[in-house]
C-alpha cells in the first residue's frame, strides 16, 4: 500500500517557490533578450537616414556653386529629415504604449470621429494617389479608450492601406458593433501580404519585403503601435489579405459598457 505509492512516485516534484524563481529567471533573460534586438534594430534603423543626411551634407557643400544641384540635394535631405523624425516620433509612441506610462483613463470614445480624423489626416496621401477614401458603417458606437491613441491606430491601418495600393484604386473604413466590440475595418485593393508574412507584420521592424519598405520610407512600426492600443483597450488586431487582391485589417475595441472586457495591463511582453 503506502510503500508502493512512494516507490511510483519518481523524483520529488521541484517545490512552488523554487520554480517560480527558475520560470521568472527565463523569462527576464527573454525580456533581455528582446530589449537587446529591439536596440541593435533601432540602432540599425537610425543608421540609414543618418548616414544618408552626412553624404548628402558633403555633396551640398561641394555643389555650393551649381544652385540647382544643391537645391535638389537639399530636398532630399528634408525628405530624409522627415523619416528621421517620423522613426523617432513612432519610437516613442511604442515606448510610452509599452507601458512606459500608465494607460490613461477610458473615456467614452465616439468611433466615427476616430475614423473621420483618421480619414482627415490621410486625405492628402490618398488624394495624392487619386484614391477614394470612403467612411462609413454603423453610426453612433461609441468605445472605452483613450481616443488620441484610437486615432492614431486607425490613422496607421489607413496610411499602410494608403501606401501599398496602386494609383486610383478605393479604401474603406467601417465600423459595426459585435458581441460586445466595435469592429472598426479598413479595407484595401491593394498588393495584398504572402501567407508566410501575415502573422508577422506585427512585429517591430518586419517588413514583407525590406528593400521595397525602406525606399518607400516605411518605419515598420506602424502596426506593432496598432497592435499594442489594442491590447491596451483589451481588443485585437488582425488581418485578412489576399496577394494580389488586397487586405483588411480589422480592430475589435470593447463597446462602453459591455461587461466583462477589461483592459490587459499596460507593458506586459510580447
Ligand atoms: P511600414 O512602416 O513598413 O508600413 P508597418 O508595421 O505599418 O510598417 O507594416 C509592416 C509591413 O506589413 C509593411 O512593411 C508591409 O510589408 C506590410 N503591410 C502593412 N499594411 C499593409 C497593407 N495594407 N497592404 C499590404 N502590405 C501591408
């Protein structure tokens, strides 16, 4: 009888205590480890708009009496001036979404207004491409968030919608209400993401194909900042793409005063 169970048993289970200790040593080596790429791909993102401004720089200089050429050097430095600071101000938004500083209060936030100024703040891009830009949906959801950062995540779904269609072609915005969430998606007709990339594009810094993003002064941060306002207000982000056919992104954000969706807390790894 109890001789027999204590034979079978096998080696003493490690107690509580000490596996906890062992668990959170593993996980403070991968938080480490995370931090450590996330500074090696910000140093390296950094490298190339500095490193263009310095030779740029020297060829104004040794221009200095051909008007034009200077003129056309200077410009490119303002464009790379440009994406320097568009890096650096996404570098921040992640910090601070990452738990940095704690999440501000959820207020009542009304949802077309977040997709109207988003609309607003990529009508010049999509103008600029002959793209139509329809709102619309249901009228009236209102969501618990903090609208600046929905504005932002909207505004990011729309530029990227924006940035890889062709010339001409139409983007939709919409919300409906769904089991408690409002599902806000943007829709495009553009060159669509491969299969083997959509679970990435999350990620900081990956882009589908890097040549073609950096050229286009893409910052591969745009949809880890969507992805972290919408774990900050206890949503989701995801994707449904198609090569060749277009996407939709499609961001859920509970419903203000739908039980039982409170927000994760701010700065939790991912
Ligand atoms: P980026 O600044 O490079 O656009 P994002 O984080 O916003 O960075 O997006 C990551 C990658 O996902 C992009 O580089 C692009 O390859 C792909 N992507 C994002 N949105 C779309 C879209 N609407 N259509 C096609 N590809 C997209």
């Amino acid at each position: 009888g109890v001789h027999g169970v204590r034979l079978e048993s096998g080696p003493a289970p490690v107690p509580g205590p000490v596996a906890l200790v062992l668990q959170d040593v593993t996980e403070a080596r991968r938080v480490e480890e995370v931090r450590r790429d996330f500074v090696a791909n910000v140093g390296h993102e950094l490298k190339t708009p500095v490193g263009a401004l310095a030779l740029l720089a020297e060829a104004v200089q040794d221009a200095a009496d051909d008007p034009e050429t200077v003129q056309r050097f200077a410009a490119r430095m303002s464009h790379e001036a440009d994406r320097l600071a568009r890096l650096v101000r996404e570098l921040i938004d992640l910090s601070r979404l990452q738990g940095g500083d704690p999440l501000p209060e959820l207020a009542p936030v009304d949802v077309d207004t977040v997709l109207h100024e988003a609309a607003d703040r990529t009508g010049l891009a999509a103008a600029a491409k002959r793209i139509d830009l329809v709102v619309g949906g249901e009228q009236g959801l209102v969501v618990r968030g903090v609208e600046a950062q929905l504005t932002t995540a909207v505004t990011n779904l729309l530029a990227n919608a924006v940035h890889y269609s062709p010339e001409g072609t139409r983007i939709a915005v919409a919300a409906r209400a769904r089991s408690g969430f409002a599902e806000i998606a943007v829709t495009d007709s553009g060159i669509g993401i491969p299969r083997e990339d959509r679970s990435r594009v999350f990620e900081r810094f990956y882009r589908v194909d890097q040549s073609r993003a950096s050229s286009t002064g893409g910052t591969g941060l745009g949809l880890a900042i969507v992805k972290h306002v919408a774990s900050n207000h206890g949503g989701s982000v995801t994707v449904w793409s198609e090569e060749g056919l277009g996407s939709t992104f499609t961001l859920r954000i509970p419903l203000a005063g739908s039980p039982g969706t409170e927000p994760a807390p701010a700065g939790a790894p991912d």
